[in-house]
C-alpha cells in the first residue's frame, strides 16, 4: 500500500461524539459527567464497604496485577450490586442528554447507528492492510493447488455506504481504502467485484442495504451483493450442478440490531428497531444437497455476514445459491472475523472430501485493519505451518 493509509493516531469523527465540547451545551451539563462520577465514587465506596464478597480480599500478595485482576473479576464486578445500574444509568443520561452510546457505537441521523470501528484508524493500518493483501494472496495459491478459484466479496464499511446519515465523514484516509483494496486483489488476479458501486446504486428509502440498529446487510443487501457476484462466477466456468429454489419471506417483525445494546434505555425510548421480512429459500427441484450427497461447487466462507445462526435474518448464502442456481456450501462462522473461519476450512474434512470449484470469501472491509497472528507476508495459512 501507499503511504496514504498511513496513520499515526485514532481520530474521533466530528459531529457524532465530543457533543460536550460543543459551546451551545449549558455550562451546568458539562460539568454533570464529573459529578456523575463523584456520586458513583462516594456511593460505590459506601457499597463496597458494606458488600461482604467486597470485604473478601484474594489470598496471597496484594501488590501484584494478578491478585488485583482476579479482585475485581470476582468480587468487585461479580456482587457489588451498584455497578451494573451505575454503568446503566450513565449510558441512559448521556444518550438523553448529550445523544451519545457508549464507546463502541456512534449515533448518526434519522434513528441511523454505526459501529465506532468504521472511523477508528491506528499506525498500523497500512502494515495489516499490506498483511491482509499477502496473506489472500498466499490463500489464493493454496487454494489453487486444490484446483479451486477464489472470488473475494469485500463488504464495504455501512458509514461508506451511509456517510449521509452518519454526521460525520469517514476519516479521509479510510476514503480510498475499499477501492484500492479491490484493485491491488485484481490486480493479483484475484477477482473482487465492486459491492461498494452496487450496494450504494441500489439503495433506497424502501430498500435499504444495511439495518439501521445493526452492523449488517439487510436481507436485500445480500440479494445486491449476490447478484453482483454471481456473473463474475459464472464468468470463471465452473461446472455448477443445477439447483432451483422457490423464494418466500416470513412476516415482518422487529429486529433489535446488535448496536442497540450501545445505549442502555428501556425500549421505546431509543431508536427504532428495523422491521425485517426475513427470506426463505427453498430447493425446489429434486435435488438435496448434502443430504443428497450431491457434489458442491461453491463454497461461501466468511463472518456473520454469512453464517447460518438465529440471528442471521439475511440469508446470504441463500441468495448467492439462488442467484447462482447452484447449491453452496456454507463454511462461513459467527464472531471470528474473516481470518479464522478461512484458516478452518482450508485444513478441514469438507474441503478435503468436497473440493469446490469456486470459494467465496467474505471479507468486511473493517476488518482490514484487525490485527490476526501469522498474516503478515512471511507466514502462510495454518494449513501450511
């Protein structure tokens, strides 16, 4: 990478958070986070006292960081009872007060949410992007070695997507980051359609790409993502044995999106949640699938973006089998990130017995910049240490 993704320090987008630092707050408000404190100090200290497990202190030398984390851990956060509320009671006021979440989430317009990792930058971001960039790279090769081709399915950041609904910009040196990804991965001949075009073309006030309260795609952003990448797969002339599916949806109903447990009110008086219609795609042909022990050629690994779970109201392996005509087998893994779940497949039984033509990897672009062990150019895929 060039040394426009350099970064020296964590920027905080203007607009979204600071709103203390903003003239127009009264002078009594600005001080009220510091009395909050006070309060909570003089109260948890009256608590702590009268707390028995509190009273409990751990065998051994006080002085060490040990004793002292395992003091906390167990007695402290475990049974002085004022924390939780306290900590409660402070996201609620500064939500009402300041229309701020806690660290972790930004609050953007029109009732809009977003994950505070889509503005943070680090000094390192430049090394992990070029670590990142090496390691699909050594991925691809072994891959190839099995006879199967990659397609990388880069989901761009929701505040790329959103940034009118976000208050703020994305920090400028994050602007050309997706692009110049997804050019250098072509450039490898790696393919890596262009889902920031598509999904932003396709959004609308009816059809919105991404869940307000949420960090993922809604269930028609991974129909927009599913469509795009379907013809670059096809393109590659992968021997797809045929499936057809019948397309249904479940009645709309509420989703409380990941993001919501950021502000800490009770229900109704912070945002909306999304009202979701989730899919439903069913073979409609003879075939079975796995159960019918018919071969794959199409494997979709990845993040929660993709993973099957209950919390997983998008379906995206199911528009990419539909879109594609094909069944897919879906690797992808819930919580790990996009590093993980590859270094998993590419030493596991289904590759082993089912090696698939094609392999869709998913990979959120603010992921880009997480640190994994053993990516950088020197080391390879687990499977090969």
């Amino acid at each position: 990478m060039t040394n426009k993704f350099e970064h020296q320090h964590q920027l905080k987008p203007e607009g979204i958070k600071g709103n203390l630092d903003n003239p127009a707050v009264p002078k009594l408000l600005r001080w009220l986070p510091t009395a909050f404190l006070l309060s909570v100090i003089g109260l948890g200290a009256v608590g702590t006292l009268l707390t028995p497990e509190a009273r409990r202190w751990p065998a051994g030398p006080l002085l060490t960081g040990e004793a002292q984390a395992e003091y906390e851990k167990q007695n402290l956060d475990a049974h002085v009872p004022w924390r939780g509320p306290s900590v409660d009671l402070w996201g609620g006021l500064n939500y009402r007060l300041f229309g701020e979440a806690r660290d972790g989430a930004l609050i953007g317009k029109n009732g809009w949410l977003f994950s505070s990792e889509e503005f943070q930058t680090g000094k390192n971001d430049a090394q992990e992007i070029r670590n990142k960039l090496a390691y699909i790279g050594q991925v691809r090769d072994e891959l190839a070695r099995g006879g199967s081709k990659l397609v990388v399915a880069l989901i761009p950041t929701k505040a790329r997507i959103y940034a009118d609904q976000t208050g703020a910009k994305v920090p400028a040196q994050w602007q050309p980051v997706y692009q110049e990804f997804r050019r250098r991965l072509e450039k490898a001949g790696i393919a890596a359609p262009d889902l920031e075009a598509a999904l932003s073309a396709a959004r609308k006030p009816s059809h919105e790409v991404f869940l307000h309260t949420d960090t993922h795609w809604t269930p028609f952003g991974a129909v927009i993502a599913a469509q795009t990448l379907a013809p670059v797969i096809r393109a590659m002339q992968p021997d797809l044995p045929p499936a057809s599916y019948s397309t249904g949806a479940k009645p709309a109903a509420q989703r409380r999106g990941d993001l919501l447990r950021f502000i800490p009110v009770p229900a109704g008086q912070g945002p909306k949640p999304d009202t979701v219609q989730e899919p439903e795609y069913t073979r409609s042909d003879s075939g079975g699938g796995l159960l019918a022990d018919e071969p794959l050629a199409v494997t979709l690994v990845g993040t929660s973006y993709s993973a099957p779970s209950k919390e997983n109201v998008w379906h995206f392996a199911g528009a990419l089998g539909r879109a594609l005509n094909t069944e897919v087998l879906n690797a992808a893994q819930e919580g790990r990130g996009p590093i993980l779940p590859m270094r998993d497949y590419l030493s596991s039984k289904e590759r082993r017995d089912n090696p698939p033509k094609v392999v869709v990897w998913e990979i959120p672009e603010r992921f880009l910049r997480v640190e994994y062990p053993n990516t950088d150019k020197n080391s390879g895929p687990s499977v090969m240490e």
